[in-house]
C-alpha cells in the first residue's frame, strides 16, 4: 500500500483494484483489510488525504513521515532478500501498529533478529540434525509461546476490565 499511495493518490477501492491487478487476479484485499489500514496509516501520520476532486472520492497519498517508512521497509526487503530468504517475517509490521514510534522499531528489531536467527536454525539443523537442538529448540519455543499466552491474558483481562 506504501508503495502504491507513493506512486499517485489512490483511493480505497482503487487500492483494492490495483492490488488485484498487480497479482494478476490471485488476491484483491477486502474492504476490512484496506480501510483500516488506511485508516491507522493516517491517524499516525504516514499518509494524508487530499482534495476531493471527482464525487467526493477520498484519496490519499504518503507524507515525508510515511517516505520515510516505506524506506524502512525496503531496506528490511533488501536485508531480507541478501540473506536469501524468500519471505517476510510473519505478520510483517501488524504488532507494531498499535505501539509507540519510538517502540516500533525495537520491536522490529527485534522481530527481524529473531526470524533471521529462526531461519539460519533451520538451515543448520539440515545440515546437522540432532537430538539435543531439537530438545533445546522446542523446550525454548514452549517457553516463549507460554509467555507470550501469558501477556495476551492479562492483556485480554485488562481490556474485559475496561469494558465494565
């Protein structure tokens, strides 16, 4: 989407047309996936929306803050393509977009040390499976899953607190 409302203003629809174009017709995103997308990339400042010019048709383009993410984001793409991987860490920049800026980039971080870390486990585990890195790798990933069920429950239970 960074890359599209950097080329020209778009609108939501327009958004959701091109991607399915760009795809070759393999993925057009929903309307719940664009607009608050949209939504979220305005409220903090990466994207701005511009003068209605034809049917009152909103449509946005990115802000130099917004530039700036999206280089951001390029130069983790080029990171992750020198490495060799094919894919983005998973859920590529969803955590982080309801944090703090100045967290945001930690978390980042932090998540691309860890699927870089996750990726070369699993090529040294081809080349030399054992019993002990399997055992210290699955007790690790239990450990953290447990924690991270644990942050989402007390989160869960503030939230419910709220809520009364």
């Amino acid at each position: 989407m960074l890359e599209l409302l950097n080329e020209k203003a778009f609108s939501g629809s327009e958004i959701m047309d091109d991607v399915e174009k760009r795809t070759n017709g393999c993925w057009k995103p929903s309307p719940g996936s664009i607009y608050p997308l949209l939504a979220w990339l305005q409220d903090d400042g990466y994207i701005k929306e511009m003068p209605s010019e034809e049917n009152g048709m909103k449509r946005y383009t990115l802000t130099e803050k917004g530039k700036m993410l999206l280089e951001e984001e390029k130069k983790i793409k080029a990171q992750i393509a020198r490495e060799g991987r094919l894919f983005a860490p998973p859920f590529f920049g969803a955590p982080w977009f309801h944090i703090p800026p100045e967290k945001a980039a930690e978390f980042r971080e932090s998540t691309r040390r860890f699927m870089a870390a996750f990726f070369e486990f699993g090529n040294n585990l081809r080349e030399d499976l054992s019993e002990q890195a399997i055992n210290e790798s699955l007790k690790l990933l239990k450990e953290t899953t447990a924690k991270l069920e644990e942050i989402n429950q007390k989160l869960k239970e503030k939230r419910a607190d709220k809520n009364r």
